[in-house]
C-alpha cells in the first residue's frame, strides 16, 4: 500500500521544517545563564584554596593594566552575586544547584583593602582617586554580598567623598555614591552625592547628563 505522507514542515509545506530541524540537533545547548555561570566559574583561579579572579581583567575603573590585575573589589561581588543568580534560576526550572558554582561562591576571595577601607584592585596600585569610584558599585549597584563588610564600605564611601579628584568624574558615577550611601543607610551622604555641584553632574532642560 502507499505509505504515510510526508510530514509537514513548521510552516505547513512539505518534509523537514526548523522544528524537525531542532529535533535533530537534540540534545540542545545549555540555556543562557548556564553557559555565562560556567564561564564566570572557569574563570575564576584556585590558589592556596581560594578562588581570585586573576589577570588579564579589567575593571569597571579602567585605568588599571588588565595584564596585571587581580580581585577587583567591585567585580568580586558581581561574581558572587551572579553566581548566586545563576544557581537561583536553575532551582527555579527544577535543577540541581551546580556543585562547580557553588565551590567556586564558597571560596571566591574577599575584596582586599587599604586599612579599614577598600582598594580597587588587589595589586600593586590598589587605589587611584580618579576616574571612576568603582570600588563602591560593589555595595550600591550589585546587593548586598556576604564578601563585602558594610563597616569597611562606609569607611570606604567617606575616604571617596575626602579625597576624589572630581573633575575627573563621570556623571554615573554620583548615583553609584548615591546608591551605595542608601543601602548603607546615609541618606544624608546619598542626597549630597545627587546634588553636588561638580562640572560632570549637572542635567541639560532634556535631562542629558
């Protein structure tokens, strides 16, 4: 007898449409955030137990040498948070948390410091006072991370304020002030942050910065 007709495609025609073509490639890859997490985990360098985030990288404070630097204080707490994110979302679609993440979140190094107050990067410069205060974003704009001690980032916020070389500011970075104040909960700093009277941190009538 005459056989089953061919199957239709995903657009009514004939034969293999991209829904048979998907099926063939099965299995698929990796979602999205699957495939950022194991990247941020195999970044990530083990030495003497800990996990660092080693050269070359370049921090949102880009006036740092990528082939040298290690442990930029904000992007320790992007990574942590990440890697949080990361295993929250695989819980949500029925997943096992992923064992590599998680050894690499237990043991990513803490953002090194100058005193009681944070440096930028755990290398040889560990603070310049230009630029962006970037140090602080790893308070204000990520949440808050039990790697980053909210004492020694306020001391660090009020060492900021003393002694930045404001002109050499951006106009961002006074919301990262203003954000990280808040989360500490220095309302008064945050205003004076929005408000300062600085040449990068005054609004055109269209609300350009």
């Amino acid at each position: 007898g005459k056989g089953a007709p061919p199957a239709r495609g995903a657009w009514g025609g004939r034969g293999g449409g991209p829904r048979a073509r998907r099926a063939v490639r099965e299995p698929r890859a990796p979602p999205a955030p699957d495939r950022r997490a194991g990247g941020m985990a195999a970044f990530a360098e083990e030495r003497d137990g800990v996990f660092h985030l080693g050269a070359p990288i370049m921090p949102a404070q880009e006036f740092y040498v990528a082939r040298t630097t290690t442990d930029p204080t904000f992007e320790l707490a992007y990574w942590w948070w990440g890697l949080h994110i990361a295993q929250t979302w695989r819980e949500r679609a029925g997943l096992a948390r992923d064992p590599r993440w998680q050894d690499v979140q237990d043991r990513l190094a803490s953002p090194g410091g100058v005193g009681d107050r944070y440096a930028a990067v755990a290398t040889n410069e560990p603070l310049r006072v230009d630029d962006h205060p970037s140090l602080l974003m790893a308070f204000g704009v990520v949440p808050e991370t039990p790697i980053v001690d909210p004492d020694r980032m306020r001391a660090t916020l009020l060492h900021v304020l003393d002694v930045w070389e404001w002109p050499t500011a951006w106009g961002w970075d006074f919301a990262v002030m203003a954000m990280t104040a808040t989360r500490l909960g220095e309302l008064p700093l945050a205003l004076d942050a929005l408000l300062r009277d600085e040449q990068k941190n005054r609004y055109t009538a269209v609300g350009h910065n």
